[in-house]
C-alpha cells in the first residue's frame, strides 16, 4: 500500500509542478533569447568550420592532382554514364554502369577541353549572389 502511494505521489508531483509553471511563467526574456543565438551561432559556426576542414583536406585524399583526372562526365540513364579519362598523357572515354566499366574509345591525340574551373560551392554562391549564377 505505502509503495503505491509513493507512485501515486511521485507520478503527481511533476504533472503538479507543470501546472504550477504554467500559472506563473515568465514570458521569455533576454537571457533566454542569448541562450538561443549564442547556440544558433555556434552550430553555423561548427557547419561552416566543417565545410573549410573539408575543403582543405580535399587535396590530400588525391582530388585532381593525381596522373587520372576526370575531365568529363555525361549521364546516360539513371546508372549509366559516359566518362573522359586523362591517364598521364593519354584520354580515355570509358562507360560505366552500375556491373562494370568498359572502354570506348582510346584517343590518339588528346582533345582540346575547355579548363575553366567551376569552382567550389562558395564560388557557385557567390556568382549566384552577385547573379551571375549559371
């Protein structure tokens, strides 16, 4: 008997405190509202370090400086596409699906390809800022 009336009365005092919270609760002030964006501003903060980190670190998992570099990419399907390899001085065009690679075409002379940079995300939002977005 005494146990369940230890429940009963443990199970009642948070709904009692609840009520007695609602009955005087201060509206929010400017503590709170601190709180808040001081929060707000160290999760931008941390997502933003984490997209440098990324960036910085991208060359040393062998991004394009490597002797394969992928110059080209054109999706044929929801799984197929067709890629253009530079192989140290050689292109390739290679077709890939999602149960294997096959070569195409090996080229005799390399073909002329357009090396402007389309940058990173930072530089795709700032043109798309300024708009001169693409």
């Amino acid at each position: 008997m005494t146990r369940l009336m230890v429940l009963l009365v443990m199970w009642l005092l948070p709904v009692a405190g609840v009520a007695a919270a609602e009955a005087g609760a201060a509206p929010v002030g400017p503590g709170d509202l601190l709180n808040v964006g001081t929060g707000l501003v160290l999760v931008v903060g941390a997502i933003l370090l984490c997209g440098w980190l990324y960036t910085r670190t991208q060359s040393l998992r062998g991004g394009s400086s490597g002797m394969i570099r992928i110059i080209a990419s054109q999706p044929l399907g929801t799984k197929e596409r067709v890629v253009l390899l530079q192989v140290a001085n050689q292109q390739l065009l290679v077709g890939m699906t999602s149960s294997q690679v096959q070569t195409l075409h090996v080229f005799e002379k390399p073909l002329e390809v357009d090396e402007t940079p389309t940058g990173g995300f930072a530089e795709r939002l700032r043109a798309a800022v300024k708009g001169q977005s693409q």
